[in-house]
C-alpha cells in the first residue's frame, strides 16, 4: 500500500472525459480517460529546436487491458477526430491505482 493510492480517483473525478474505444468488427467500447495536448521540445539536427504537441490519453488499469498499440480512439472534446494509440506504459506514480499513458497520433479529422 502507497500512501498515493486512491488519489488517481480524485484526478479522474475532476479532468477525466468520455473516451471511445473503435474495434474493427465489434461494437465501440465507451471508457473513461484524460486527454491532453502536451508539448515536447525536439532538438533538430541544425540546432534548433522545434515544440511538437502529441496527444496523449491517461486511463485507469481496466481501460488499459483494453488498449493495444494500434487501436483507434476517439474522446468526446475533440469531434470529429480519430487517434492512433502509438505506445502504452504505465505513469510513474508508485499508487496501486495509477493511471497508464497512451500516447497517441492523430489519424482522422472530419
């Protein structure tokens, strides 16, 4: 036992959105999740640097069973928009309860 455990519930309470899980031959899977747009500082090979935003998921455990590198997802802040799950790792959080990181790439806009 951490002395973290059950504060991912109270995060999910507060930032967390509705999540769609897209199966090729089945229904969707509706899920729970928090979505952001996070900039990332990309040093080029000439020097410079370039910020990149990369959409990313945070999901409970049961969520992340779920997810697989290649899934389509698609969260409800964003219509219209279809994303790629690219990687999915656990956070560093020491909770039992923490939350799983998909990142993610945006394959659908319309």
């Amino acid at each position: 036992m951490s002395l973290f455990d059950g504060v991912t519930g109270l995060f999910e309470d507060v930032f967390d959105g509705e999540v769609t899980l897209h199966r090729d031959g089945s229904e969707d899977v509706p899920m729970r999740g928090i979505f952001r747009e996070e900039p990332s500082l990309l040093s080029e090979l000439d020097g410079n640097d370039t910020v990149s935003i990369s959409p990313v998921l945070k999901v409970q455990a049961e969520y992340a069973a779920l997810l697989s590198r290649g899934a389509h997802v698609s969260v409800a802040s964003r219509p219209g928009k279809r994303y790629l799950v690219t990687a999915i790792y656990p956070t560093r959080s020491p909770a039992e309860d923490r939350h799983f990181l998909a990142e993610l790439s945006e394959v659908y806009s319309g």
